[in-house]
C-alpha cells in the first residue's frame, strides 16, 4: 500500500509542479529566465512528470494568456462562469487545445509566439503511442503494488493528471474562496486546497499581479512553487524577471 500512496502523491505533486513552474510562469508568463540548457531540462521533466497527460508548451501558453485577457466572459476558455458544468468546461478547453495544435484553430497574434519548443520531444510527447506507454506503465506498476483491486480507481487521474490539475483551478479558482483585490474578473483564492496545486489556486492574487512570479500575498497564503524557484535562483538557475 505504502508504495501506491508515495507513487500517487509524487506524480501528482511533480505533475503540478511543473505544469505551475515550467508551463505557467515561464512559458505563458515568462517570469523568470533561464538558459537553453536549463530550458531543455525542465521541458523534459514536465514531458515525464506529467506522462501520459502532458500539455504541450505553445497549447498551454495561448490558452493561459486568452483566458488572461477574456477571464470570465463568453471569450475565455475555461470560466466556470460561462460553461454549466466542469465536464462542459473542460469538453471546451481540450476542443480549443487541439484546434490551436493542429491549426483548425488561429489565435490571435499577441497570444502566440515566444514560447520554448523542442520538436523532436514534442512529436514524441504527443503521440498516442507515447502516451499509452505511459497509461500502461501506470497500470502494471499498480498491478505489481496495489494491495487491493479498490485501488486501480485512482488510475484515471493518472491517466489525466494535467487536465485534472487544470480542471480543480480553472473551476473552483474562479468560483470558491475568497478576494484580497478587486479585479474587472471573479477570481478567487481557495485557500483550504491550494495545498494540492502548488500555489496555483491563488487566482484573485494571480490576476492582480499577473506578471508577479509568487502567488501568496498575505501572511498566511503559502506558495510551494515560488519557494522552489527562490532555491533554484540561490543555485543559480534561474533569474526573476519581475520583482514577487
């Protein structure tokens, strides 16, 4: 049992992890910089983090930064405020997702471009040989470990950790919780489960601040991923691009 637990939490809090650092704040926002080198590392590390459900950089970045710019209103891709339901919200974000991926879809100039690309991983990332290499990888190490057949229900979170990860934000971090700005939006901050999206589910300090790299901004808010970021610049790695 021991083992699915440590092998459940650690995908889910590697997963958003990276999604947080490398996804959000360095792709679609572009609050720190970092070298070519460091830039592949962390590309890579998002690519085997999330498996079988990893969001390919440009897809993520214009999704993020329409929802930016239209948050709340008929234009943003995922408000909780427009769809009926999580299932509908999230039916919609994915057909956007593949629309602007495989060029159905155009977005709007000033949400593309200046977005890290690795080809090669991308092609590789992005088929579906890959990413049911990685379900079935999830399945046999439960096979292998699960003291019980309950278990195996924990496998579709697997299977979609990110999309999972952005449904909990994109749905309760607009919906539940409370405000510390008054924004043109209706983000909020969940505190009571931030604990389980790293610091993303500070949403109303996020829209008021959208360029700054730490999301907590009262003395009891905690931001995990910032703290990371402030030993990754201590070591060197990267530099902030923006005053926290």
């Amino acid at each position: 049992m021991l083992a699915i637990v440590v092998f459940f939490f650690a995908h889910w809090w590697l997963s958003v992890f990276f999604q947080s650092f490398y996804l959000h704040r360095y792709c679609a926002h572009g609050m720190v910089s970092m070298s070519k080198g460091w830039e592949r590392f962390f590309h890579l590390c998002t690519f085997v983090a999330q498996g079988s459900s990893f969001l390919m950089p440009r897809g993520y970045m214009i999704l993020h930064r329409e929802h930016h710019a239209y948050s709340d209103t008929e234009k943003d891709p995922h408000s909780p405020h427009v769809f009926r339901d999580v299932w509908s919200m999230m039916q919609h974000t994915k057909e956007r997702y593949r629309g602007l991926l495989n060029g159905s879809i155009t977005p709007e100039a000033r949400f593309d471009g200046d977005c890290p690309s690795w080809p090669r991983l991308d092609r590789v990332a992005h088929s579906w040989v890959t990413r049911i290499a990685f379900a079935a990888a999830y399945v046999l190490f439960y096979v292998k470990f699960a003291p019980h057949w309950a278990f195996y229900a924990l496998l579709p979170l697997h299977f979609l950790m990110g999309p999972v990860h952005g449904a909990i934000v994109n749905w309760a971090g607009h919906k539940y919780g409370y405000r510390n700005f008054e924004t043109s939006d209706r983000s909020r901050n969940t505190l009571l489960v931030d604990v389980l999206t790293a610091g993303e589910l500070f949403q109303n300090n996020h829209h008021r601040h959208p360029t700054s790299p730490s999301f907590a901004k009262r003395w009891f808010e905690v931001d995990p991923t910032f703290a990371v970021m402030r030993v990754l610049r201590w070591l060197g790695i990267i530099e902030l691009r923006y005053a926290a």
